[in-house]
C-alpha cells in the first residue's frame, strides 16, 4: 500500500503570505490597457485576448484590481517558469494547449521583435494570457481538468476550496520569483502521483520506440507447443519486460510460461500462463490505449487531492481489493467481490459506525421477483432448506406452505422473506454498515470459492470481502466490551448482536484501472463499469473551468444500528434509478489507489 503522506495547501498558502511584501504601487505604461480589458470583464462576464476566450473570469480580475492593473508579469525568469511548466504539463496527462501554450509562444515573439511595430495592447494581452494560463494550470492540477460532478451527481467527495487563499498566494509567488515552487504545491503529494507519472514516462517511451505488434489470431497458446504465433507473443513480452530476449523463436517454453504468467497477474487475469482470448484480447491493447489509461488515472488522482485521515477502510472496486490502513500504515487486505456490471457498485464516501454479527437479511425485491420467488415456485421447500422465514406486516411470523406461491407476485406480495442467521445466510456471519443513500455495504459470505477468481463481479452491488472476522477484530479493537473472545462467542451463537465501532471509519469505494505497487511495475485492470472513456473524452476536449462551490450534505438513508432494519430499497434498484451518465465517471475519494491484494 503506497503512504498516505499529506502537504495541506492551507499551509502552502499561509507560507506564501508570510513571505508577502508590499505591491509596487508605479503605474506602468500598460495599465490603462489592462484597466480597460478587465474593466470589460467586469461588465461583460467574459473577454476575448488574441482569439483566445480567458477563463479565470473570477480571480483574474481580482488580480490586477490589487495590483492597480499593473502588470503582474515582470520577471523574464517567471514567465520562463510558466512556461516551462505549460510544455511540461503533458507529463502530468494534461493538454499544454489548455494553457493558452501556441497564443503564448505567438504574444511573446511579437513583443521580442525589433523589426516591426507592436500592435496596441500587445503587452497587456500577453500578460493576461499569461496569468490566465497559470490560473488554468493551477486550477487542472488541484482539482483536475474534468468536473466529476458534471459525470456522476452522486459524488460526495469534498475538496478545499482554494478562491480566498489564491489570489495572495499568487501575489506572493510572483514577487517571490517561486511560480514553479506554486504549481509543484498544487499537484498531488502522495506517492501515488509521481508513480503513475513515471509509469505515463515509461509507456511513452514504449511507444516512441515503436510500441508493440499485434498477435494473430487463434487456437490458444501454451506450453510446449511450437507456433509460428510465439515468435510475436515473445516479442509482445520483451516490450514491456516479462521475457528476455533468447530462447527458439517458435517454442511455447518454460520462459515463455512465466513471462505470460507475469503479464497475467499485471492485468489482473487468471495466472495460468496460458494464452487464451481473455489473455491475447490484454496482449493487444494498443500502446495508445494504455497511455490514455494511465492519463485517466492521473486525474482520478486530482479528483483525490489530499486529505487528513490517516485511518480508513478502502475498496478498488476495479481491482476487486480491500485495505483497512491505521495511521497510514496498511494492516488488513483482502480480495473483494463486487456489483454485476448491471448492478454496479456505487462509489462514494462514508464513515462506518457499526458492525452486526450473525445478521438476518430481509429479500429485496428484485431479488425475490427474479431470484427468490422462481425458486420457490419450483421447490415449495426451498425456503425452509435455506432458513427463511416469511413475516407479514405486523412482523409475525408466517406458515410459509399455508401460502399459494404459484400466484404469488413480488410487487404485490404483502409479505417479507427474511432469511435467519446461519451457515446459509446471504451476509454470511458479519455486515459492516456506513450511512449511504445506495444502501450498500459490506458483508461476509458463505460462498467462498469466488474470491479464488480473478474477476470479481458477482454481487448485486454491496461488498462481499474476505476475512471479515479479522476486520471485524480489528475495527473493535479499542472496544473493552469486545474482545476477541467475546467476538468468537457471539459468533458461535445465532443471536443477531450489534457492535458499535468505538471510533467512525471513513470509508472510500474507489475505483482505479492503473496501479503501480512498490516496485514500481504497472498494474492494469479491466475497466468492468467502463468508466474510463467518459473521463477520457472530457480530458480531450476544451477546457472549462467549474466553479467550486461548497456542498450541502448526503441524506443518510441506513438506520442507526438496534435491531433489524425496517425494508429498505435494494442496492441494486437504487443503481438502476440513478444511472452514472455516459456510462458514469470514477468518483474517488482521497486516497492512493487500493494496491493488488497479493
């Protein structure tokens, strides 16, 4: 698990307005220029500098008015750092042109030419355009270029709001000559970032070298047959440094079975070493295509920012794992099951506060219609073999074979089928319950050969994870009245029993298709919500900045623990009637990507 490590930008900013001197106060032969252009603003609600449509419509003008329109670019060597950071900004994943780069570079010629009259506000637009740019590149490397929120209306991640601290702390950073020290503290600080950097670095470099070829088509490959299709499956491999280079060209060997081996457990499949479709579908992704994931990733990371919890629970629902970390340190992982692509997996943040122990779990009702009922009709004695009972609304017990079943119909049923604590039960021997609007949480499972699977998607949205005994024990530790005996007691029993965490969880279901673990290899996952492209195809195009503005609270729809739940809407409804538009946006909370679960 990468450190959670945090810079706070407060303390970035509150640094910067130490170092703040008094603003010159000379009028400059420009000011009348710049006065007039903001002036224009001010009224207008937009300005158009040499073709370009400035952006920063709040804070720009609020610049020039504290500096009483001078010019705020003075120094050759900031605007040089400016600009070195806009050309490098693609190794960020970010669009250099989003930065007004071409303009720039155009503005700055004609003011260094001798041989030709400027034209008349030629110096004024360039420094607008120039505080523009860093205002625009500030503003993608905080929060990201893409709004998460114009993707999914469920996000409920909160991130600082920076309009008071950064019109000072621009001021500062231009008298202090400390313009590339600025856009540093604004990107991510935690490892995670630079990793994907240098991966971004790395399959750039792949595919500047001319990337990789594409394996034909055919009957699978494996040990130790001879094909004239393992001579491209060893070159595909050396690429990206599962195989060195030797070995006879045609033959499946024991080289060729470990190298395939370690590029299947890079892309999260089944390590078999074999080459089946799934494996040559992942040996053909273009170069292309992985740089533009890694890019995607990059901003799921800005979306993150930094955050002051050191302490939280954490699911990559992409890469099907679970991480408890205590005081940024991880000390609990598991594999975890998620929702069905039809039946996805919510991500959002919460703060888990109880724990219930042998739970009962009442049949949503999509279940029961599609599941439930068609089994009950088939085998009237399906119910009382799996330890449900049948509990009218007044919460009595009903004689499940005094009930026509053959007529019974989910949307009309005046009954709830709740299934008891037990071996068979659903939710296995423990939940683990956070307040969420989707209903979803995580629980145990009495089917424990699934986590044996490289893809994980089986649930109807809620978290089934293994080892939920020792998370259990570790999220009451503290507890006095819940040691780890008592814990083993009541599980021994069939009593329902719930535990209040002595301490909230914060809890984050994330969602990463890139990960790049300590030593430093690139981990893919399939992108199973296909979340990915929407991120994409905003990242590619013109840039609009969101203004921030701070949010009210989620309704909190998960009961206070005490019992069992009156019925609730099941996850999966709740999914179907909030779809994530176009195909929905990863929404992350603040936290490094969840590592593979080894």
């Amino acid at each position: 698990m990468l450190d959670f490590r945090i810079t706070s930008i407060v303390q970035v900013w509150v640094v910067l307005l130490v170092l703040m001197l008094a603003w010159p106060a000379a009028a400059s032969p420009v000011a009348p220029d710049l006065r007039q252009r903001i002036e224009h603003l001010r009224e207008n609600g937009k300005l158009s500098v040499g073709g370009v449509t400035i952006g920063a419509i709040e804070l720009l003008p609020q610049l020039y008015e504290r500096s009483t329109f001078n010019r705020l670019w003075t120094r050759e060597s900031d605007i040089e750092a400016l600009l070195a950071a806009i050309r490098t900004s693609d190794q960020d994943g970010l669009d250099p042109d989003d930065f007004h780069l071409q303009p720039l570079n155009r503005l700055r010629r004609e003011l260094n030419a001798t041989e030709k009259p400027l034209k008349p506000g030629a110096a004024a637009d360039f420094d607008l355009l120039l505080t523009d740019a860093l205002l625009r590149l500030g503003y993608q490397l905080f929060y990201g270029k893409v709004d998460p929120e114009s993707l999914d209306a469920g996000w409920n991640f909160e991130r600082p709001l920076l309009n008071e601290e950064a019109v000072p702390a621009i001021e500062s950073a231009l008298r202090s000559g400390t313009i590339a020290e600025l856009l540093r503290s604004l990107e991510p600080q935690d490892p995670t970032y630079a990793a994907l950097k240098r991966a971004l670095k790395r399959y750039r470099e792949i595919k500047a070298r001319g990337g990789w070829g594409t394996i034909p088509a055919g009957p699978k490959l494996e040990a130790p047959m001879e094909d004239a299709r393992v001579e491209a499956l060893r070159r595909r491999l050396q690429v990206t440094g599962e195989l060195a280079t030797g070995g006879s060209r045609h033959l499946f060997d024991e080289a060729v079975v470990q190298a395939v081996k370690r590029f299947q457990t890079r892309h999260g499949l089944d390590a078999d070493g074999v080459v089946g479709l799934a494996t040559l579908a992942a040996l053909n992704v273009p170069v292309d295509a992985r740089i533009d994931q890694i890019r995607v990733n990059l901003e799921r990371t800005r979306w993150l920012g930094r955050t002051a919890e050191r302490d939280y629970l954490a699911v990559n629902i992409a890469g099907f794992d679970a991480v408890l970390v205590r005081n940024g340190e991880r000390i609990w992982a598991a594999r975890a099951i998620v929702g069905r692509p039809y039946r996805m997996t919510p991500l959002f943040r919460s703060d888990m506060t109880y724990i219930v122990f042998n739970p009962t779990w009442t049949v949503p009702p999509t279940i029961l219609k599609k599941d439930l009922l068609p089994k009950v009709k088939s085998d009237p004695s399906f119910l009382t073999r799996n330890s449900f009972k049948v509990v009218d609304r007044g919460g009595q017990t009903v004689d499940a074979s005094a009930i026509d079943w053959s007529t019974a119909r989910a949307g009309t049923l005046p009954y709830q089928i709740v299934q008891q604590p037990g071996t068979k039960n659903a939710l296995g021997r423990v939940k683990f319950m956070f307040p969420n609007k989707y209903q979803v949480y995580l629980h145990d499972t009495p089917d424990r050969t699934l986590f044996q699977r490289a893809a994980r998607t089986y649930s109807s949205g809620c978290i089934r994870v293994d080892q939920p005994v020792e998370l259990a024990r570790l999220l009451l530790d503290g507890a006095p009245e819940w040691s780890p005996a008592r814990i083993d007691k009541v599980l021994a029993g069939k009593k329902t029993v719930t535990a209040r965490l002595p301490v909230a969880v914060p809890v984050f279901l994330l969602y990463w298709t890139v990960e790049v673990p300590a030593d430093g290899s690139v981990h893919f996952r399939n992108d199973i919500y296909e979340r990915d492209p929407p991120i994409l195809t905003e990242l590619r195009k013109e840039f609009r900045p969101t203004v921030r503005r701070p949010k009210p609270p989620d309704p909190e729809t998960v009961p206070e623990a005490g019992g069992e739940q009156a019925p609730m809407v099941a996850p999966e409804e709740v999914m179907q009637r909030v779809p994530l538009k176009a195909a929905g946006p990863t929404v992350a909370g603040a936290l490094p990507p969840v590592p593979a679960t080894p």
